[in-house]
C-alpha cells in the first residue's frame, strides 16, 4: 500500500536536535562533521546518546523521528520513505549537514537502501551500498591534496566495493559485526575511511591500500568471541582491559583459518599490532617504534581518532579538531611522527583557503599560519562574522 504525503507526515516528525527525548526512534544516521557516522539509523535514542548527538550536531538542525519503533510494523518502510514529504524534509536534514561540515555528502547517505536509485549490484548489497554513501568515503578525494591522490582514492574504492559486492566471506563478517554490536560496527567502518586516507598520503600502492582496508574493517573482528555483556564493561572502564585485548587478538588469530582474506602476512601483523605503541607501551608485546608494523601503527591512529571523536567509551566525544590537534601533538610518542607529518600535510584539513570546523562548531577558513612547520594543526582562521582568530595563540 501506497502512502500519501499527509499520511506519512502522520507517522513521523520533523524535531529540532535540541528538543530530543530519550526514546526518540530514529529514522536516518546522524554524521559527525567530518563526515563519519555518529548514529546509525532506526536506532532507539537513550540520554547518553542524544548527549553525543548535542555534542557533534548543530542543535538548531532537524532529524526524522517517530515516538514509538513499533509504528514501524504498520507500513512498509519503502513506502514511507519514498513518499515526497519524506523526502523533502530528509533533504532538509542534508542541506544542514552541508552547511555546517567541512566535507559534503548526498541524500543517498541518509535514505533507506529500498529507496535508492542505485545500480542494481550496490541495491543487492546493504554493505556495499553502506559504504559507498558513506560521506567521508563518498568525498574522501576531496581531503586529498592531489590530483592524483584523488584518482588513486577513487580505483581503490571501486576495487573494494567489487571485494565487497562479488565474495560472500565479505558478507558473513559484516553481518557478524552488524549482528553483534552497531559500536563495533560503525568504529570498523570509520576507521577503514581514516586508515584509505593516511594509506594514500604514505604513497601505498593500490593492492597494499586494498590489504590495508581489510586488515581495517576486520581489526575488530575477535571481539564477536567476547560476550557482550564483557563487551559493554570493556567501553566502560576508563582503564586499559589488557586481558580482553589479549582476549579478542587471540580470537582474531583463529578466525584467520576462515578466512582467506584475513590469511596474508601483512593483515596479519596490522590486526595484532594495532594495540601497540609507537613508544613501547603498548599490548601485546610491547613493541616500539618501527618494530610495529606500518599498518599496525596505521591502525592505531586510525583508531585512536575515532575513538576520541566518537564517544564509544561513554564519553561525549572530543570535537574533530580537538581530536586531530591532541593526537598530532603526541605527547606521550603513541604515534609514529612521520605518518602524522605525511597525514597532516598531504591532506586538505590544513590549507590555505579551506573550511575548518573549530572546537565549538563555528565554521571557519584558514587564512595563514603563524608557523606552518611546527604548528601546520595551528591555523589563522576568519570566522563568518569576520572576527579573525589565531588557534596558536588563542
């Protein structure tokens, strides 16, 4: 059954952020302003998230929700999501995003998968379809300084999709992570985009950036072995569970004889390594410097950041730019310096003449650098009502 535009208005409501309430379903993912996922969509919403959500999002923006989940039982969602009124508020919700993010995605990053008009292979794949409207992946040429780095992203994503579309081992570890916990899920996600992006600037060459995406998304994968319940005290404990990272590498290490992609050597090294530091203080083995593995020490960045934006531990997450400035700053050498340099410089957050989001959500434009070689994190920033700031001062 069909629809109209007034029922479906009847079903759902358009609510500012500032007005959420714990038990709000919603209907769409919310993205962080550098386009990575906050928020899957058809999610229950409880007060530690929608402290999250007031945390990366513009308070004064709109989301989709409805006040009961099971209101979804009474109509098809293809129905509903199709129908015009759906569809003209859900853009509403992207032109905010756009407005207000320093990267730009599509309504198909928004949109139920039955109401895509895509090719019919992404249609036949949720993964692959995922991935592919996902806004740091969707514009990740557009935080690359090249023109060539920006080809290179494009063939390797067309080449991990075809992974994704064409091998049903793809598949059955996705709907293992999906199934299992939507943290988890979204983390692998986010950092497999992060991990592309830090791969192009070390100039890896296409079949490395394949291997280092896989080792990614699948670095996660020993903790489906851990109950959940072990799995929810581990993101609550504000100090290190070596036994539970010992735990989940030791589950990864079997579930290598599964798994033909997660076989190879490099993989291998990247997934057991990733919880080791650059300055030897890490787990398992306590590895340091250039001992690590290079997609290990990828892996660890790559995380980390995530980790520190998104609020899995139970935290409302730092700001994006709080986030690049504390990691780049390394104090404690957890990172290996060189690939934070190659990041950071061979990559569009720091340029003249690009869009920043500070701290506070305020957008503003790089306009100089006090000292771009020891502070490149540290811009001169024009805000939009003109007032000029110097981040290494201010």
């Amino acid at each position: 059954m069909k629809i109209s535009s007034n029922d479906a208005n009847n079903i759902y409501k358009k609510k500012k952020i500032k007005d959420l309430v714990a038990g709000d379903f919603l209907l769409h993912p919310i993205y962080r302003s550098d386009g990575l996922m906050l928020i899957t969509k058809n999610k229950v919403l409880s007060s530690s998230l929608i402290n999250i959500i007031k945390k990366h999002a513009d308070l004064s923006s709109s989301v989709l929700i409805i006040s009961d989940k099971d209101m979804l039982n009474e109509i098809s969602e293809k129905d509903l999501f199709s129908t015009p009124a759906f569809i003209e508020d859900l853009e509403e919700v992207v032109h905010h995003f756009n407005s207000n993010a320093n990267i730009q995605t599509s309504i198909a990053a928004y949109m139920h998968e039955d109401a895509l008009g895509l090719s019919r292979e992404l249609d036949n794949n949720f993964y692959a379809n995922l991935l592919s409207n996902y806004p740091m992946w969707y514009s990740l040429g557009q935080k690359l300084e090249s023109k060539q780095l920006k080809l290179r992203s494009d063939r390797v994503k067309k080449r991990l999709l075809n992974y994704i579309i064409d091998d049903d081992t793809f598949n059955n570890l996705f709907q293992s992570f999906k199934s299992y916990d939507d943290i988890l899920f979204l983390h692998s996600i986010n950092t497999t985009c992060i991990s592309l992006m830090i791969g192009l600037t070390l100039e890896l060459n296409d079949d490395e950036l394949i291997d280092l995406a896989i080792a990614a998304l699948f670095a996660n994968i020993g903790f489906l072995d851990i109950s959940k319940t072990d799995f929810k005290d581990f993101l609550k404990n504000s100090t290190i569970n070596h036994e539970i990272i010992i735990k989940h590498l030791e589950m990864f290490s079997k579930m290598t004889f599964t798994s033909p992609y997660l076989r190879k050597e490099a993989i291998i090294y990247g997934i057991l390594d990733h919880h080791e530091h650059y300055n030897g203080q890490g787990f398992p083995h306590g590895k340091k410097g250039e001992d690590i593995s290079l997609y290990g020490r990828i892996l660890n960045l790559a995380q980390s950041y995530d980790e520190l934006v998104g609020g899995y531990k139970y935290t409302n997450g730092l700001s994006p730019m709080e986030s690049l400035k504390l990691i780049y700053e390394n104090k404690e050498n957890i990172y290996d310096q060189n690939i934070l340099n190659a990041f950071i410089h061979r990559t569009t957050y720091f340029k003249l003449e690009e869009t920043i989001i500070l701290a506070n959500g305020i957008k503003g434009t790089i306009i100089g650098f006090e000292n771009f070689l020891k502070y490149p994190n540290l811009p001169m920033v024009v805000l939009e009502n003109g007032q000029v700031l110097n981040l290494h001062k201010d």
